[in-house]
C-alpha cells in the first residue's frame, strides 16, 4: 500500500503535504527478514503504472524479491496516518476499494511457482478483510503451502474497518489459521476474531500481564490442534508516546514470557507487530531454545518504535545488542 502521513504529529486537518513510503502488514515482514540476510519475497497483485512501479522498486531497494508480484487492475491501495501523541491516540483511513490487491482472485498467482525454493509461507489477518476475492486467493495460497511442505505462519491482525465485503471475521479465520503452524496476535486478536479473552485483562490500564494471556494460547491451541507455536504480543498503552512492550510465547506444551520494555518516546509504532513477527520468525530459524527466539522478536520490535515508516530497519547486531541489556541508547562511533 501507498502510506500517507502529514508531517511530524500534524493532524489531517493541518496537512498541506504528506509524507510518503510504502508499507503492509505481509511486506513488512518480508523487509525484517530480507534486513537480517534472509532471503525474503513478497507476493502480492499492483497497477501497471507508474504508482505500482514506484512500490515494486521501493520493495526492491530494501532486499526483498519482487520476482512473483503480478501486475494489473487500476491502482495501489492507500492509507492515511495520522501520528498521535501524549493523550491522542493515531488514527488510520483506509482507501482500498477496487485497489488491484482488492480485485485479486484466484487463478491470478502462481504459487506453485512463488513457492519454489521457499520453506516458509506467512500471511496476516488483514488479506482476507480486504476482500472476498483476497481471501480465496489466500486460501488457494494456503493449500499449495500445505501440499509442497512449507511452514505456514500467520498473524490475527484483526481491523474492524475493513472487514466491509459481507462476511466477519469470524466467519473467515478459522478456515485458514486451521493450517497454520505458528499464529501471533496482540492482547486483542483472539477476543475479537475467535471470542478468546484473557481473564481480567484490560488493555488501556498502562500494563498488560503477561500470565493472563497463557490461557488464550492454550485456547487457541485447543481449537486449532494443528499449531505448534503462539505467540502474544503485550503493550501496555500508558499514553500513545509511552508503551510498556513484551510478549509471551507457547510452544509445543512450554510457555516462555520475554522482558518488558518501556519504550518513551515512540517515534512510530505503525508495524510494531510486523517486527515481532519477523524477528520471531528470524529467531525461531537461528536459535536452538525459544527463550531466544522470543527475546530476539520483542527486542527487534522495541527498537522498530524507533524507527519512522512501516519497516524494521535495524540490524541483527543491534537487536542482540538490546537483548543482552543494553538499552543506553549511546552513541556508537
């Protein structure tokens, strides 16, 4: 998607310019992953124009391959940020009707020949909200995943204002998280697609604990017996400029819950999850005890919060630097 925001913490109705960058949920983990040397492509559907060329090499610049991004319908999706701060939380609108990814339908792709070579397959929430044809397309996705072996990963990433085509989420999810291996969510995924709720958890008092959220892992394991890992993100929202960040992870019976951190002053939070989920997956890949992966995606995604734009632009090194407690912040020369 096209991302445009007003400048600085200026509200939309200040805006005389806005800036511009690239970004989604799927793409921005392709760009976490393609940063820490793994090599990463994003499949997704863009106008043949000069709009779809700008994204395409914007993707490229960063790493990620492009090679299976197919081209048609008449114009790239957009969103509107506007950054909040102290007391005023940020506000999203999405213009995404008729988009090419919009219009996607099955048949359009081929997976079979995008998933050559791949061992990992991860999809968000946020595709089948777009549109029915994006939701079957990422069925036939799904399938072809399955049948060539590869692990299939996906984040709830629930957004009530695109859910417009006819069906909820609800109806939707189940169907295709029922063939996932690994699923993520934050503190409020698994209430609102699957009426999974942690016991006595509330998301707006500043601090979210981490035990309350074991049972939503072992409920989602109970309904969707075939995932093998879970993973919670935390934030505690003291104010849109100040969150307190961890996560919790269940995997394969184990509960494993990571640091917190306080991250003050937040120069963007936009893709904080997307950061958890790259860093996860990066973790699971490259170490031997899931302490570690976890560790390694709550410190990737702390330092994201640092970063303006929808991409983790950090390096494995500075995320082992956070892991291992360094969280000075000093200069490095």
């Amino acid at each position: 998607m096209l991302r445009l925001s007003p400048p600085g913490f200026q509200r939309f109705t200040q805006a005389r310019s806005f800036d511009v960058i690239y970004g989604g949920g799927e793409s921005n983990v392709a760009a976490s992953l393609a940063n820490y040397g793994l090599p990463a492509e994003f499949v997704t559907r863009l106008p043949a124009n000069d709009m779809g060329d700008a994204c395409r090499n914007y993707l490229r610049q960063y790493g990620i391959g492009v090679d299976h991004i197919v081209r048609g319908g008449d114009r790239l999706g957009i969103y509107y940020l506007e950054m909040g701060a102290a007391q005023r939380g940020s506000k999203v609108i999405y213009d995404r009707a008729n988009s090419s990814f919009a219009t996607l339908a099955p048949g359009m792709i081929d997976w079979d020949a995008a998933f050559d070579e791949a061992d990992w397959f991860h999809w968000t929430g946020i595709t089948p909200a777009v549109s029915a044809g994006a939701a079957d397309t990422l069925a036939e996705a799904i399938q072809v995943a399955r049948a060539k072996g590869l692990t299939v990963s996906c984040d709830l990433n629930y957004r009530k204002n695109l859910w417009k085509w006819g069906k909820k989420a609800g109806e939707v999810m189940p169907g295709l998280v029922e063939d996932c291996d690994v699923a993520i969510g934050n503190e409020e995924d698994a209430e609102k697609v699957f009426g999974i709720k942690a016991p006595q958890a509330d998301v707006t008092a500043g601090k979210v604990e981490a035990d309350a959220y074991a049972s939503v892992c072992e409920q989602l394991k109970a309904r969707f017996p075939r995932l093998r890992t879970i993973a919670i993100t935390l934030r505690g929202s003291v104010s849109a400029s100040h969150n307190r960040w961890g996560a919790i992870l269940w995997h394969e019976g184990a509960v494993y819950t990571s640091p917190t951190f306080e991250i003050v002053p937040i120069v963007d939070r936009v893709g904080g999850g997307d950061s958890f989920m790259g860093g996860l997956i990066y973790g699971l890949k490259t170490y031997d005890h899931p302490q570690d992966a976890l560790n390694f995606a709550v410190a990737a995604s702390c330092l994201k919060h640092s970063i303006f734009g929808d991409f983790n632009l950090v390096s494995v090194d500075e995320v082992q630097k956070l892991m291992q407690g360094d969280a000075s912040g000093r200069v490095s020369r």
